[in-house]
C-alpha cells in the first residue's frame, strides 16, 4: 500500500497479525515506511528506537489527531471508539504535511 505525500510517496504496511499489531516498528531505525492498523484506537513506544508521528484516523480515514515526534516510552489513545478508529505510525516529521480534518487516501 501506498500513500502519496505531494508528489512523494511512501511505502505503507498494514498491520495484520497479532505479531505486527504488538510490535509495529518498535525496534526499527532508519524508518522509511507507515504502518497502519486499522480497528485501533491507541498505541504505545515502548522499546522505540526512533521519534515517530501518529495519525489518528476515523472510519473514512479522515484525520482526527496528529501527534509530532513521539518519544520512547509513551502511550497515545486517540478516541475511546475502537472499531471505528484507526492509527497510522510514520517517520518523524511527515506529520506536517497533513491536517486536522484532511482526508487520507491510499493506494494499492
């Protein structure tokens, strides 16, 4: 899956299994992709290696939180509606190429 930043783009992967909803990048560095997951309503960065930005979706993917350069060791909950939430974790600073109330779009 990709999402398109302007006339960039990036890799996104969608976490699945329970493995890649538990770990999602923890442990990674030189992050260059997202990871989604869809149904969930908040994270954490414990055992994070690198800053990361959150984007809280609703169910049309309408961005409804934007956290910048989350630390190590914190736990973020973007609404209490977990079936109709969403997360998308990317690399630091991409975060400010979107908005409150933008909508999200990604492609296959």
């Amino acid at each position: 899956m990709v999402l398109f930043i302007g006339k960039n783009k990036i890799n996104i992967k969608e976490a699945i299994t329970f493995n890649e909803r538990l770990n999602g990048l923890i442990g990674k560095t030189n992050i260059d992709y997202g990871m989604l997951f869809r149904k969930c309503n908040s994270i954490h960065t414990f055992f994070m290696k690198e800053d990361i930005d959150i984007i809280g979706l609703d169910k049309d993917d309408k961005i409804i939180y934007i956290y910048e350069n989350l630390g190590k060791n914190r736990i973020i909950k973007v609404n209490n509606k977990i079936n109709e939430t969403s997360i998308l974790e990317l690399p630091k600073g991409l975060s400010k190429c979107f908005k409150l109330n933008d909508y999200i779009k990604f492609q296959n």
